[in-house]
C-alpha cells in the first residue's frame, strides 16, 4: 500500500508542475527554445551564459559589437538563409558587388556549441536595383554581418547581427563615427517601420537591452566608441 501511495504523490506532484517550469527544470542544453517559467518561449539564448560574446573577432581579441538580435520568435520564413536574405533586401540591403567579398571575414562565439564560427551573410546597402551595392563599396554606407545561433547547446534559431556605417573605398570601409550606433539604429528604424519584398510583408517590435555589452571602446575594433544597446527584433509577416 505504501508503494501505491508513494506513486500516487509522485504522478499528482508531475501533474501539479506546470508545462513552463517543466520545460526550464529541463535546462537549456537540450538544443530548442524552451519557456521560461512565466511561460513565454525562448527566442534566443545570451552567447555569454556558455563562454560566447556578443563582439565578433577581426584581429587579436578586438571585434565588432553584435548589436542587432532577430529572435528565434519571429517569422520562421526569416529564420532560414533564403528568407533572412529576403528580409534584409527589404530593408535596403543586398549582397556584396558583383557577389565579391572585400575585407576580412569576421569570426563570432555565440555560445551555441559551434565556438567561434565564420560570418554567414555580408550585405551592403542597396541604393538602386542595379548593382546597388556596388555604390555603396565606392561611397560608403551601411552593412553588416550576420551569424545564426543554432548550435547543439543553443539552438535558438536566432540571428545575431553587427550593423555599422562605413567609409567609402577610399578610407578602406573604415567605420565612421558612431557607426556602430548609426548602423544599428538604421537597420531597426527601417524593420518597425515595416517592409515588404515581393509578396511578403513584415513589421518588428523592438526591445532594447543595454546589459549584453558594455558602453565603450574597450575590446572594439577601430577604437570607436558604441553606446552599449542592442535591439532585439522579433519579426512578424503581415
């Protein structure tokens, strides 16, 4: 009777936990989204939690803040690469002239078990339809580059971005001043305006974090100073 009992208490206790707590007792090493225990998912998981960062490597120990985060909660068509590429061209992005790379490739550890990892996506704006990019390699402007958190320990789905504003051709696509700053706040300015690109139609709300980097220059690239905030984006399609 005792052992009746006892199984009794343990299938009433499993029953009692809710689906929210469960998922988080479950840890977050399981490689998907799980809830918190408020019951919201989990749209992304921070790099620094298992050894990541939220700057990429360029030279030595400096890099670029990644200071754009899409959520894992967003449009799943833009979770994917051919959808991600729709969605920034919606924004006024495009692929690099001509399909060419110019620069280093950028490294990034977002702590999803992969370590550091190769860029996945550069794009440059697009300021016309033809070779639109191309302009922006000779008179500067905006880009950025684009890693996807999707890991065996954190398969969040999310992508992880470092938007800037750069020089022309000239200067090398050096950043400018306050180009961390201006080319993120380019990018979300345009993503809650809402965009389309053929038949797709999509609006982002916004939240800003300002305790997943720190303000400053200290371990940035270029000695260029960024204000500490990152935008986290969750996309919907309209």
């Amino acid at each position: 009777m005792s052992a009746i009992w006892l199984l009794f208490l343990v299938v009433s206790y499993a029953a009692a936990v809710p689906l929210s707590e469960q998922a988080v007792l479950k840890g977050l090493d399981e490689g998907a989204p799980t809830q918190d225990p408020s019951g919201g998912l989990i749209g992304w998981y921070d790099p620094r939690e298992r050894g990541g960062r939220l700057i990429d490597y360029t030279i030595d120990d400096l890099g670029e803040p990644l200071n754009v985060i899409i959520s894992g909660l967003s449009d799943p068509h833009i979770l994917t690469d051919k959808g991600f590429q729709d969605y920034t061209k919606s924004l006024g992005y495009s692929q690099e002239c001509l399909g060419l790379h110019y620069g280093n490739r950028h490294y990034a550890d977002l702590g999803d078990g992969d370590m550091q990892k190769i860029e996945l996506i550069l794009a440059r704006q697009h300021y016309f339809p033809v070779w639109g990019t191309c302009w922006e390699s000779l008179a500067g402007g905006h880009h950025f580059r684009a890693w996807r958190q999707n890991g065996t320990h954190a398969n969040s789905g999310a992508w992880f971005i470092g938007a800037s504003k750069e020089f022309d051709s000239s200067k090398n696509h050096k950043i400018v001043p306050n180009g961390w700053n201006l080319g993120r706040d380019w990018f979300v300015e345009s993503a809650v305006a809402g965009t389309h690109y053929r038949n797709h139609w999509w609006e982002a709300g916004v939240e800003w974090r300002t305790d997943l980097l720190e303000e400053g220059s200290d371990g940035i690239n270029h000695g260029i100073a960024q204000d500490g905030r990152v935008a986290v984006l969750t996309v919907k399609r309209l």
